[in-house]
C-alpha cells in the first residue's frame, strides 16, 4: 500500500467504523442524546470523507455507501425529542455492521499476501488499531460533556477511561505480536533498516514511545483523576492522549506502507 489516498482511506475507515462499533457500548438513555447527535453527524462525515476515497481509488462499493446511510439515519433519528430505545438497537446493528465492513474492507484492498497467519495478524492489529483510535478521541471528547451535562455522573467517564486502558494493552499486544512476525520472517538486513536510525528506526521507534507509551501513561493518570472525581483534570490529559494516539497510528500506517506489517 504505496498510495497517500489508500492510506488516508484506510485512517478513516478505523476511524469511523472503529467509533461506529465502540457508540455501542455508550449509555446513551443516560448521557443523553446530544453526545449520539453529535457523534454519530461526525461519523457520518468521516465516512463520506472515506467514500469520497474509495471513489478516487476506484474500489466504491454499495456497501460502504448502505452503511454510510444508515449513519446518517440513525443521527437524524438523534434529532428526536428524546433518545428511544430504537435507537439503543440501531446503534448494536450498527456497530456489528461497522465490524464486518471495516474488515471485508481491510482483507479485500488493504491487506495482501497469501500467508494466512500474517493476514489474521495484520486483520487483528487494524480492527484493534480502530478501536484504540476511536477510544482515544472519544474519551477525550466525553470528558467534554461534562461541560455541557454537569449532572452526568463521574461513573461514565471512569468506565470510558478503563476502557481506554484495557483497548491500549490490547492494541500493545496485537502490534508486538506483529512485531515479533516481523523478526522472524523479514530478511535480517530488512529487519535490521526498520529499526535502525540509520534507516527507517525513527518512525518504528517514535510508534511504540509516542504511540503506546505516552497513551499509557496519559490513560493511567486520566483513570486516576476520573476516580477522585477531577473530570477537568482528567479531560485535559486525555486530550494530550488524544495527540499521541493519533500520531501513532499515523506512524503505523507509514510503516505498513513500506513493509506490509501493520505495527
């Protein structure tokens, strides 16, 4: 995957279909319906950017397009006086939808090769690349609604940064597994240029200090100052989360680009 707007599409794509999949988890009857409003306008827009791609590439497909409208149904039904408990089932619909297309999307145009344990390895570390890029920047934007709802209780915001924790470790997992694939099959000279500073060392480097051990640091102290009840405090660390998460996975997309193993 050599192409900037292959690559821009597939950022979207995680993006998009990851926060799709994690809305399903949201209490929204209790957060109430400004937060889905929201969320689900911007994933709508994330997933027109991504069509718009698909579209330039040449790989649109009706399916993406479906799912794309149905986002935008489900936010216009968050225009609604109140949010029903339809729209609890559409966001678990959509959310397992957006699971599936966001992998059928990933095997058929992004990930190629014919070793199936590199593909379910690349499979594995983009569906948790999604959802370690969309808990990031959701965290960080319902740390937010506090501002907005300021009798939202402080439970929702430590669950979400508990969350944030559990998806990093899971994320961590999945990349050294990819790592460690790496090793034993790229030839040794390839290997040794990746991590290299001589060769591509800077980019590998910076995804795992800036792109895992910053985020794990930030949704540690973000837990603990949502446990004592400091939402300011732990909103604004999650949002230098935000930064990091967001220029890790950009660095892993890179990576993929230049040896096939999404990191």
């Amino acid at each position: 995957m050599t192409n900037s707007l292959q690559m821009a599409a597939l950022f979207l794509a995680e993006l998009g279909f990851g926060s799709a999949i994690l809305m399903a988890f949201m209490p929204n009857q209790e957060i109430g319906k400004s937060y889905p409003r929201f969320y689900y306008g911007f994933i709508t827009l994330l997933l027109s950017l991504f069509l718009f791609c698909l579209y330039r590439l040449g790989q649109f497909s009706s399916n993406y397009a479906i799912l794309t409208g149905l986002c935008a149904w489900i936010w216009l039904l968050s225009l609604r006086q109140e949010w029903l408990k339809l729209e609890d089932y559409l966001t678990w619909v959509y959310g397992i939808f957006s699971a599936i297309i966001l992998l059928v999307y990933a095997s058929k145009n992004v990930i190629s090769g014919t070793d199936t344990l590199a593909t379910i390895l690349n499979l594995t570390s983009v569906f948790t690349g999604a959802l370690f890029l969309a808990a990031g920047l959701m965290a960080m934007i319902f740390g937010h609604w506090y501002l907005i709802n300021r009798e939202l209780p402080i439970k929702h915001l430590v669950r979400a940064c508990q969350s944030l924790l559990a998806i990093t470790y899971l994320r961590l997992a999945c990349s050294l597994a990819v790592t460690l694939y790496a090793y034993q099959t790229l030839p040794a000279d390839q290997f040794s240029r990746l991590t290299d500073f001589a060769g591509h060392g800077i980019f590998f480097w910076s995804r795992y200090l800036t792109g895992f051990l910053l985020p794990l640091l930030v949704a540690h102290l973000g837990y603990a100052s949502a446990k004592i009840g400091s939402n300011q405090s732990a909103t604004g660390i999650l949002y230098a989360g935000t930064v990091f998460v967001l220029m890790g996975e950009m660095l892993t997309i890179y990576l993929f680009a230049i040896t096939g193993n999404y990191f």
